[in-house]
C-alpha cells in the first residue's frame, strides 16, 4: 500500500506539472514526494503518503493563509487519524481497515494553520507494548524503520518514522507520540528535536491510545523554533479530552518567546545519576558550551529511582487494556477487533505475520489486569507520579535552586537486531518526565562515533516555553549540526573504517 500510494500520489503531481507553475505549498508538497518516493525505500519511515496532499497544496496557495506552517507538509505517525482514505493502523494488520474519516484535533489544527497532511509515518507496532523483546521501529504494516546515520541501526521507538523521516530530509515537521520515551529517544537517536509536552497539552482524541496517564502527541522537528512553531499550533484545550482542560490557559506562542541569551544567570541541574552509556564526552561537551553561555550549573548525583520503575508498568498495562478497548469499540471503521482480546486472538492467527520475530507477552498481561477501579493499580498509579513528579522533579528543582534540570537523552543507536531484539546499553532520565506527565525536550548536542546523541532538558508541569528557550539558546551556541550520510553501517564511514584494520 505505501509503494501504491507513493506512486498515485506522484502521478497526480506529474500529470498536473505541466498545466501551472507550482506555488509554494505545492512545490513543497512536490519536492517532499519527491524525496520520499527516491530515498524511503531505504528506510521504510513512511507508512503511506495522502492522494489528497497535492490538493491540499493547491487549497493553501489559493488561500490567505500565513504563518510558520502554512503551506509546510507534516507527517503524523500512523497511531493518530486523518480525515480522509488512509487508515490509522498503529503498525497493526489488525487495523488495516482502520479508516475513520476524522480528523484527530492535532490534525485540524495543523489543517486550519495551513499545513498539509502528506502522509503517515511507520512507528514501533502498537507503540511498542506489545513486547519486551520487541525490535523498536517494527510493524507488520510498514516494516522495520532504518536509520539514516547508518541504514543497520535502529531508529528507536515508538516515534520511528517520524524521527527518521525528519532526519532525511522529507520533512521539517513531523508528529510523535510518546508515552514513555516515544518522542525523545527516536529525535536523539536520529539527530534532530523532540519535545514531549505536559500530559494534557496537546489532545489525544482520535489517537491509539497506550495510557491516559502518560500519552501525549509533541513536535518532532529539525530545530528548536521549528518544535517551538509546531507546538504552538497543536497545543490547546480539547472537550473531548479531559486532560487538556487547563491547556488552552497554559499554551502561548512559544516561538516568539525563544531567547538566545536564555541561559545567562540561569542555575540548571546536572542529572549525574542518569549518564554513562557512551555519551559522557559529547555531554561535558555540552555542559562546556551551557557554561559559555552563562549557565550556573549544579551537580545532582543521587536519585533514587526504584519507585518509579517497580509501579510504571502495572500502571501502562492496566490503562492499556481499558484505553485501547474504549478506542476499539469506538472507532466508526469495520474493523475486526474490539478489546484488546480481540486484538491478542488476531496476532495469534496470523503468527507468520505478526508473531515470527516477537511475541505479546505484554499484550497478554494486560488482559489479565483487573480495571481502572483495582485499589493496586490506584496505589502504584500514586506512588509513581510522587516519585517522578512531586518527590522527583520537583524537589529535585527546589532542593537545589534550579530552574530546569539536563542530562543526556540515550545513548547512540544500537544494531537492528531480529535475533535478540533492541539490544539498548542504558538511557537517560526521561522517564521521569514521563511518568510525572512533564515536559521534556531533546536537542542534538553531538556524535558518538558518527551517531548522534541529544541532550535532555526537563522542568515542572506547563514549563514548555522555559525548556524550548533554554534548548534554543544552547542550539544556537552549539552551531549546525551535520546530516545522516546513509551509510550502510557507521563502520563503513570515514571516519570509523580506516581504525577497523591493523594500525600499524
């Protein structure tokens, strides 16, 4: 289908080429399939591309729409519905029918600012809780996603596509989803900017949902204005969504409010506790380039995090099967499946499809939960958010008088591995964020043996525009940052090749 709809959709925009000189929107959207069509067989990172893009283009250009987006092609990743004849599969066979005819809220807005839908991405099936030993990237729809730095990496999960869509070059503007790490582990393993908003920012009706608790939609983007220009347009209150009651209060033009000069004066904590994994040099690094531009910096070397990690998972799985049957018996598409039962018989019939590289012991453990109203789900749902937030965070800022707190985000991308499956050597402290529901944004901040790495900064509850001012301000000290060369291994590059034979 994505091959198809490539084709169509490139046909479309042939057939009309020599009728008109195309205008802006419709030589972005032109050039984007363009790119798309001749790089992403590499990559599988773009599920389907939208027939209607080009018109969409045409309605743009002929319009009185301005601003940041107008007329800019956005991929959403496939988790999240389109109005239109694209199906919003979540990587799943098992919603190969899945077209809605909606538009989730993001999506009109982004339409209503003049940006063009072109297409959905490829993510890690199910957003990646299906499996422990899952390969990040993988769906039975789209195919593992590659990653551009080197084509045998992974480009992390769940937000996969996105990442390496971004990082490409077919877009500057595309939409993850992220309930722990979904977002910013796929914008640093690829070299480019995520942000994870606040729990309730940004609406998440219409999107396959993992967690009420913990899921939220954010900007994934080659720079921090263009994260901050994209947010402010997805950001706002939703009736439908009860999480985003405060949200239109909250959100602002965050783009407007970028200061280069950010950092001066400003104490930020050192998340000592949560480095190591290979990216300790490219790191001090950045703590040297923070310094320069007049960060107070403060070292934080404990936080215990066991809480946190003993009571997340009982609380994803139970939200899990509560979430994605309201989700499944909602949806207006004639799909087969209806809970998450439904879900766990179809993988299991089709076994050569969806089970032959990794199972759904998740998925089973899940139905085995006992709902929203289990007094242990209640308690490990409370326990956590103390522990990442009012406990974590939190007291983490006030104890030592600082305004936001960094570290780095992953370490550098693992091999695509379908024998072991993601094979990752540590992590950062997003975790925290995500399980308080506080924002956390991501910025390259350098290259470990070729591969790029991000640096984290995470604040309090509704701290968007702080962390997106202090991450541009660190941007633009860091200077450009280079693109993925498509290697077929880093160890091919040159960089890595010539210390691979005998030195002497």
């Amino acid at each position: 289908m994505r091959h198809l709809l490539i084709a169509t959709a490139m046909a479309v925009a042939g057939a009309s080429a020599a009728v008109a000189q195309p205008r802006p929107a419709e030589a972005n959207v032109r050039g984007a399939l363009e790119r798309i069509a001749h790089v992403d067989p590499q990559l599988h990172s773009v599920i389907a591309v939208d027939p209607t893009a080009i018109d969409q283009a045409r309605r743009v250009d002929a319009s009185s729409l301005r601003g940041p987006l107008a007329g800019e092609p956005v991929l959403i990743k496939d988790n999240i519905e389109s109005a239109g004849s694209l199906p919003t599969t979540a990587g799943s066979l098992a919603l190969a029918n899945n077209v809605t005819n909606r538009d989730a809220p993001l999506v009109a807005r982004l339409r209503a600012a003049g940006a063009i839908i072109l297409g959905k991405t490829n993510l890690s099936e199910w957003a990646n809780i299906r499996s422990n030993n899952s390969i990040s990237g993988w769906s039975a729809v789209g195919g593992v996603v590659h990653n551009p730095w080197a084509l045998d990496r992974d480009s992390c999960g769940s937000s996969s596509g996105s990442g390496a869509a971004v990082a490409a070059g077919f877009v500057r503007f595309a939409i993850g989803t992220e309930t722990n790490g979904s977002v910013t582990c796929p914008s640093s393993i690829n070299g480019i900017v995520g942000l994870k908003p606040t729990v309730g920012l940004v609406s998440r009706t219409h999107v396959v949902p993992i967690s009420h608790t913990q899921d939220t939609p954010g900007p994934m983007t080659p720079t921090v204005r263009e994260a901050a220009e994209l947010l402010s347009v997805i950001a706002g209150s939703d009736p439908a969504d009860p999480a985003t009651r405060d949200a239109d209060k909250h959100k602002r033009d965050y783009a407007a409010a970028l200061d280069a000069n950010a950092l001066k004066g400003k104490r930020i904590g050192v998340m000592r506790f949560a480095t190591g994994f290979g990216t300790d040099t490219a790191f001090d690094t950045a703590l040297a380039v923070l310094r320069e531009k007049g960060a107070i910096l403060v070292d934080i070397k404990k936080f215990d995090r066991s809480a946190i990690g003993k009571n997340e998972l009982p609380i994803l799985l139970t939200e899990l099967k509560a979430d994605m049957g309201k989700y499944l018996k909602g949806s207006p598409a004639p799909i087969g499946v209806r809970s998450l039962k439904d879900v766990i018989a179809f993988d299991n019939a089709r076994q050569r499809q969806e089970m032959s590289l990794f199972g759904q012991e998740l998925f089973e453990q899940a139905e085995k939960t006992k709902g929203l109203a289990d007094p242990a789900y209640k308690k490990a749902k409370a326990a956590a958010f103390q522990a990442a937030g009012p406990k974590g965070i939190d007291k983490l800022l006030k104890d030592n008088k600082v305004i936001a707190l960094v570290g780095p985000t992953m370490p550098p991308a693992w091999k695509i591995d379908a024998a072991n499956g993601d094979q990752i050597a540590g992590g950062g402290a997003g975790s925290l964020a995500a399980v308080a529901g506080y924002p956390h944004l991501t910025v390259p901040m350098g290259l470990v043996k070729g591969l790029p790495v991000g640096l984290s900064f995470i604040g309090p509850k509704w701290s968007e525009g702080l962390l997106l001012s202090l991450g541009y301000a660190y941007e633009q000290a860091r200077g450009p940052f280079p693109t993925p060369k498509f290697y077929r291994s880093i160890e091919e590059s040159p960089e890595i090749a010539p210390l691979l034979v005998p030195q002497r």
